[in-house]
C-alpha cells in the first residue's frame, strides 16, 4: 500500500532510526523512531510484514509468527536490558497497519511514571540518541540468537 508507513518502511522508502532486531516472512522487529529525537531505550515495534490491519485480520501462520516473537523480545528486555516490566499495547488508530509496541520499564522508575507513556515523561528516564539505540537492537538481536529455542 504505497500510503501506508509500515509498508512504505519494509519497502526501504523510509528510514528509521537503530537497526533490524529480527525478521522473518511475518514479521519484523525494530526499536520506535522518533524523527531525530531522543528515543526512549526499549520501546520495540512489532510490525506484521503483510498489510492487515488488526489482530484479527492475521492468518493463524502470521498469528504464532507474531505471538512467539512478542514473547521472546520481551524476555530479551527483561534479561539483557534487566527491564522490569514490559508494556504491550495494539492501538491502530494513527497507523492502519498491524504493529505491536513493547515498551520496557525499568527498575527504580517511580510509580507515576508507570504506564507505556508516562515512562517518557520521568526525567531520569533512558533515553539515547541513533548510537545508544543501535546499541540497544545489537544487544537484543544477539540475545534472541543464542537463545533461540526459549
């Protein structure tokens, strides 16, 4: 779909910021793009590679594609970027195409900054630049492989 951001993404028409965490022929993982901005370390995007808008608009191949690596990345978050907590959320509104967010919160984050969002918001929160968040993929990319069957 040539208006669709996702689509336009895999198609290599747009850049984003770090690097592939995982793909395969359903899915792809990456960290969240905020246009040259600070990133928040460990908000991690989901996308489904073929144009579907919701979760029910997945076959059952693209369903466990997608539930598996839901799975494994948030491990990845809690063991090799020590998360506490990993936010999981679909909203579709803004962007038609089926994307999941993971978005990692980490230990002594005070407890009204609790929420996907409201970790942005708490002033000692991670945040990097392209570098940090390159480094952040390579970290979990390299989990995922040598843990492959978890």
């Amino acid at each position: 779909m040539k208006d669709c951001f996702i689509c336009n993404k895999h198609a290599g028409n747009i850049e984003t910021s770090g690097v592939m965490i995982y793909e395969d022929e359903y899915v792809y993982v990456g960290h969240i793009d905020r246009d040259g901005n600070p990133n928040y370390l460990g908000h991690i995007m989901i996308d489904l590679k073929r144009h579907a808008p919701t979760l029910g608009d997945m076959n059952m191949e693209e369903a466990k594609a997608f539930g598996m690596i839901i799975a494994r990345v948030s491990k990845a978050l809690l063991k090799s970027e020590n998360a506490e907590h990993i936010y999981s959320y679909v909203m579709g509104d803004a962007v038609p195409h089926l994307h999941m967010h993971l978005v990692a919160r980490y230990p002594n984050t005070p407890k009204e900054y609790w929420g996907p969002n409201a970790v942005y918001d708490w002033e000692d929160a991670p945040m990097g630049n392209n570098n940090d968040v390159i480094e952040l993929c390579s970290r979990i990319k390299t989990y995922l492989e040598k843990n492959e069957n978890e």
